[in-house]
C-alpha cells in the first residue's frame, strides 16, 4: 500500500499489462505500489500445451507466494485482493496461438482463467491482421468466428498490437465492448503499435477500454519522456474519447533478458532478425522512463495526473477505477451477464 | 498396368492429388490403372503432432501392402515403381497447418517426406489468403520467409485452395516454380476453387505446373460433367498456357464417408456448418463422373485426350511425363540441385 494513499482513500490500482521475469522480488513491489490487479501475458507465441506450462508455473508461483498473489478470474476478485491485502493476477495471451486453430479452446482457455485474448501479435494471425503487416484484409472467416466465441465464454477482446482496419472491425462485429490494454494515441507519438484517433473514438463510443503504455517504443521521446509529456497525453486523450475508457497498462517488462525480446518479436516464424520496434543499434529492451520503473511508482502517475489537472475522481478513475468497471462486465459467460445471480461479481467492493 | 498400354510404350502416369480412404482395394485399382505415382493429402487440418501420426499410419500401408505401394521422395522413385510394378505415394498438406507457427518444422516435414504443403485451405493461413475469404491481402511477412525456407528444403508451394493475389505473390515470389495440384480453369467452370486466366498465365511463364481436377465441383456439369467437354478444356488450357505445364491432379476422394468432407471443410475454425463447395441441398461428396469412377479409369482420360486431338507425345506428357519432369527439379534441395551429384535423382527412368 502506498502510505500517501490509505487504503480507504482511494479506489483499485489496476495495471491492464505486464510482463516481468516473476520474482518475490517484483510481488513485494506490487504490494508496495498498491497493486490490486494486474493482467499479465502468459503467451506470446505459445501454442495450448506450452500455454498450459505457464499457468502450471503461475500455479507453483500461486503456491509459493499466496501471501502476495493469487489468481484472479473475476472482478470480485480485485475486492478480495483489497481485503486480504493481495494482488489479483489475471492471465492473458498476446496472441491467439493458444487457441491454435481450434475454436473449442477458447472455451477451454476461459475455463483455464484466461480473460483477455489479442487477436493478433505483429503479424497476420489466423483472425486477424498485426499492426506490422503491409495489408490490413480485417477480420478474417475464422476471426469473425471466434469473436463471438469469445463474448459468449467472457474472453476480452484485445486488439494492442493489431492494425487499424481488423480493430474497426472487431470493435463492430463484437457483441461486447473490447480492450486496447496497452498501446498509446499515434497523435502524440506516431508509432506503428499506436492507435489512430479513428480507433480511440470508435473504442470510446462502444464502451472499450484503453490502457496507457509506459513502454519506451510508445512513449514519445521514448526512454527520456517526462511524466508531464505522459500526462498531458492522457489529458488530450480524455478530450478526444472521455474519461470513463482510459486506464493504464503499463507494458512493464521488468528484470527480463534480451533473449525475450528475441521471442517476442521472432517468435518461431523467421529465421531472420527482426527488431521490432527497436533497431539493429538498440535491439534490446529499452531503459523504463525515470519515473516508472516498477510496481512502485504508480504513486508517481497518480501524482502527475493530479498536476496535469485531473480531480481525485478522475485520477481514480484511470488509475483503476475504469478497468474495474470493465472487468465487471466482461469475464463472465454472456447467458450469466443476463441473469440476475448471486455469483461473487455481486460482492461489496 | 492397362493392357491397352504396354509399359514399354508409355510414359508414367502420375496423379498429383488424391485423398482416398485408403486400403488394398484402392492400391490394387492403382496397379491395375497403371499408375506409377500419386501425390496423396496426409494432412487438412492437422497439427504437426498429428501429421507424424499420419505418416505413422503410412508406414504400417507400406508395411502391409509392400508389394502394392511404397513411400517416394524423389522424382527417381517414379522409375523405382515402374521396375518393381508398384506405386510411388508422395505426401503432401493442403494447409499449412503441420508446420504450426514454426518455420523450423518446414525442413522437418521435408526430412519425413512431405513434397507439397499449400499455403492456404479455404480460409486465411499465417502465410496466405484461402479462396473463400473475402479480402485476400496476398503473402504474409511469415509467409514470405516460409516460401524462401520451402524452395531452399524442396517443399513445393501448392496454390490450390489459394486466391489470386495470394497465388500471384507466390509464384513471383517463389524462387523454384511452384503447383496448382488441383484445379480447373475458371474460363470453363467459374467455381471460386478454379483458376483465373491471369493466374494460369503467370503459372506457366514461371515454369510451374497445373493439374486438372476431376472433383465434380470443379466440372462444368459437376457429376454430369462429360470426358468429351473435360478434354476439350484442356485443350483449350493447353492452347492458353502451352502443355508443357499441364497434368493430372484427379481429387479422387474415393470411399470416403461424408464426415470427411466436413472435417476438410469446417476443421476446427468453426461451430457453425460450413458446406464449402457444396450446398445444404448437397453437404456430402458428389458422385464422381462416369468416366473417372477410380484409379482404374485413367485410360478413359487418355483415350479421351487423343480424341480431343492430342498427338502421342502430347498425351504422355499430360498423363505424368511434365509431373515427372516438375519433381526432378522440385524435391532436392536448392543446394543439391545447383551441385552435379551421384543422387538417386540420375538414375534412368
């Protein structure tokens, strides 16, 4: 918990995606920055079993430190982190390899504690067109699909690394509101993974959400942006789309080797290099921007938000207050959204 | 071998696609059609794992029926079953789904004896865009690094279930010539399965080949499709594209039950029914036409050519000699091929 935030003062800080090298060490950050939630990616290119491999270590890594984490599946789950003191993890892919090309898994990855799915990573998926291709066709067969697999089972719908047109399109055949869990405005910093005003707006007025990089490749000024750039950033993107959609997701990559870098970016289907958005000259990850990083420093957004303007609520609300919201109605199975229940999402924040 | 052919006057019949319920009925038909080789399907939908799986049933038919059938490889391995009066199985995928996401696995199946992999089945692939989809945005940035992987192992790059554009970046972006195993020219029959002039055209410069479909959803008149009207369309193809580039690649999906065809056609893409080239009135695999019932019917075909006017030589060539001609430079390695060498590959036919 963050002393100058008591617990009670304010609303759940949710970060919508990282990535560490898990440690002790990076949980008891989480505590220390007041993490309640956070969706980190267990697949980048795994097929189903090796995807399955990773939640058998997230569940030694459950056992081994159930003081600090535990696996998150619903948005009850983010109170119950706040009782007892805890981290809710929830898992998410950032392709759809795990699904490989078989529609009955996603289902069965839902069931697994799976709640957000990218239909894409760089590239052309089965689904759906990566924010590096030259072409951009949208939703393919199969995409359109699996789409609607996925708001009947509660799988989140998350385009961060897809390109424009498959994004207009999933935001349209989507029967429930999807996510950009980590990307940035292009209008600030004109990177190929960042999203183009006509995305934010079309994801603002169907009820998606947006979640706010720190990675240094979407920042502007990349390694050296000030948290006052940052801010003001989430300011004109409040103008352009509403409060109510922003929230963060900071794409922290902590205490990783290079060599995951590689297999982000090569995954198995080059035998070339390919940097990315980094380059021959910087092809590792980059230095985090001074004030983010780690789990600590949420308390410094928080504080930049308040000096770019913001009110406590609004701060609150994109601190986590938003992916909250979000999380209520979307993990669970569409038919139980429908039902009055008594099933724990009714729990008492 | 048909009596009305003697060996020693003939040329090699090969047929490059067939997908039938195997058996010793079915190889005993082969050796009494005299038919030296044929490329089947051993994977539609299937994953690596379950490719291998199907090579292991292979082997326990090459076990079983050694004296019928045996596995080819090269293109020496036509004149092997010529001397030894059996037939040549060569493997081949109509989808790219047994290399998975993983270029690797593009020698691996080469190394187990895969000769054809299409880039795409219906729908859109990691590498290339199906003919049933919508949009088609040509070769994916994987399915670039693929076709350059496949031409430096001798995988062949077979457009069959591809659409246009897809087709023409491949061959213009394939370094060997590439297969259309299994078709029909649109001109004559415009299914969206059949090949567009443009397409044939630049397959022929390039040196590739196309081989002529007996499906009947790919007929003018489906079943009721004459040998008459099927020989005249090669003619006109040959008058087209030139015969050097032309053969047979039947389709025979013979003694299958239906549930087959709705595995090639739905997969695993979707929960919905999905009737391909047929039509609720006709889900199930049509009767083939009278002429071409199963592999015993290849002198129907021949008999029919020279009616069409196709000299001897001409006749030979379309039966097998232009496919025989295709795989000595298609199944080596690049490397090998640049090189002289003591291959199997210069033993005379």
């Amino acid at each position: 918990m963050n002393p100058a935030f008591p617990l009670a003062a304010r609303g759940p800080r949710i970060d919508a995606m990282q990535y560490g090298n898990w440690s002790e060490k990076i949980f008891r950050q989480m505590r220390a920055g007041g993490v309640d939630a956070v969706h980190v990616t267990i697949a980048y290119h795994e097929t189903f079993r090796e995807t399955v491999a990773n939640i058998e270590a997230w569940n030694l890594l459950f056992q081994r430190f159930g003081d600090l984490i535990f696996h998150g599946k619903w948005a009850s789950d983010v109170a119950l982190a706040r009782q007892t003191g805890r981290t809710a993890i929830f898992f998410g892919f950032q392709n759809p390899s795990p699904i490989e090309d078989d529609i009955g898994l996603v289902e069965i990855v839902h069931t697994l504690g799976a709640r957000f799915m990218q239909l894409t990573y760089n590239n052309q998926s089965l689904l759906a067109t990566g924010c590096y291709e030259k072409e951009d066709p949208g939703l393919t067969r199969m995409g359109k699909q699996v789409v609607r697999e996925m708001n009947r089972v509660g799988l989140v719908v998350d385009m961060s690394h897809s390109s424009d047109r498959s994004t207009l399109e999933a935001i349209e055949h989507s029967e429930r509101p999807i996510a950009i869990t980590h990307a940035n405005p292009s209008f600030w910093h004109p990177a190929l993974r960042n999203k183009s005003d006509e995305v934010l707006k079309a994801l603002g007025q169907s009820g998606g959400m947006f979640g706010f990089s720190m990675y240094p490749h979407h920042l502007k000024d990349k390694s050296a942006c000030t948290l006052q750039s940052f801010c003001d950033m989430v300011a004109r993107t409040a103008d352009l789309i509403g409060i109510d959609h922003l929230g963060l997701g900071s794409d922290l990559c902590q205490d990783q080797p290079d060599s995951v870098v590689d297999w982000m970016r090569v995954g198995r289907w080059t035998r070339e290099i390919d940097y990315g958005e980094g380059s021959k000259a910087q092809p590792g990850f980059p230095d985090p921007p001074q004030w983010f990083r780690d789990n600590r420093d949420f308390a410094n957004v928080e504080s930049g938000l308040r000096a770019a303007g913001f009110g406590i609520a609004e701060v609150a609300a994109v601190m986590g207050g938003n992916w909250l919201r979000f999380f209520q109605t979307s993990f669970e199975p569409a038919k139980a959204c429908e039902q009055a229940t008594d099933h724990p999402t009714s729990l008492a924040l």
